[in-house]
C-alpha cells in the first residue's frame, strides 16, 4: 500500500503540547503540501493523523484539499512505531497520509527503507508498506 509518511508543519513552542496549533508559516507549508499530494498521480483517499492539534491542522488540510476521508487515529500519537502505523493503515485500501511527528517519521522510514529521508515540519516521504 502506498503511504504519505508527513511530519506536522511548523507550529510555535508552547504548552501544553498537544494544544500547540500551526503557525502562520506553518498554514502556508500545510497547504502547499496539500496542493502537491492532491496533484500526485495516486493522491491519498485517506488521512490518517495523530490527535495533536498541530498534526490534525495538518490532516485537515490534505484531507480537503484531495476530497480524503479524515481519521484521527490515537496511535498516531508521539511514540507512534512501524507497527502501529501499519495497523492504523491496514484497513484503509487505498492510498493514505499518515500525520505524525518526529522522531518518529525518521524512525519509521529509516526501519522500511534503511534511509532516514530526513523530516523537516512539513516533510513528507513516499512509502510502499505490505499490510
């Protein structure tokens, strides 16, 4: 299954951490990485983000922006492993946006590819998962 592995765009420091909403850049970077994913030639059907604000602003926002079906998905959340992920995306059927933060993008891509792609807020890799 193909999968949008996507950090949270930029948000501001703050407390408490899960109420931390994107800033102004970061709206911007959200719908610019909407646009892209929406002009992909296999765009995500679904959306599926961790329950932080900042992660669900992003959701929100490709999830529009490609007519995608929005999840919030608890296991998403910081911490989230290859495992999870894979569970949260099983039963999708189509291609999927998983919202999440780092370390864990890295650590999930570096586990499936044996490359870390980096992830910058904002970032995005494209990933092929057997689930």
């Amino acid at each position: 299954m193909l999968v949008f592995l996507v950090r949270h765009a930029h948000s501001d420091p703050g407390d408490p951490d899960d109420l931390r909403p994107l800033s102004a850049r970061g709206r911007d970077e959200a719908r610019a990485l909407a646009e892209r994913l929406a002009r992909h030639p296999t765009p995500p059907r679904f959306v599926l983000s961790s329950p932080l604000l900042r992660a669900t602003e992003t959701a929100e926002a490709i999830a529009e922006a490609g007519s995608a079906e929005l999840q919030i998905d608890e296991t998403l959340a910081p911490g989230t492993t290859l495992e999870r992920l894979a569970d949260a995306v099983a039963g999708a059927g189509g291609p999927v946006a998983a919202v999440c933060h780092q370390p864990d993008c890295s650590e999930i891509a570096l586990e499936l590819t044996g490359n870390d792609p980096g992830f910058p807020p904002g970032g995005v890799a494209e990933l092929s998962m057997d689930v």
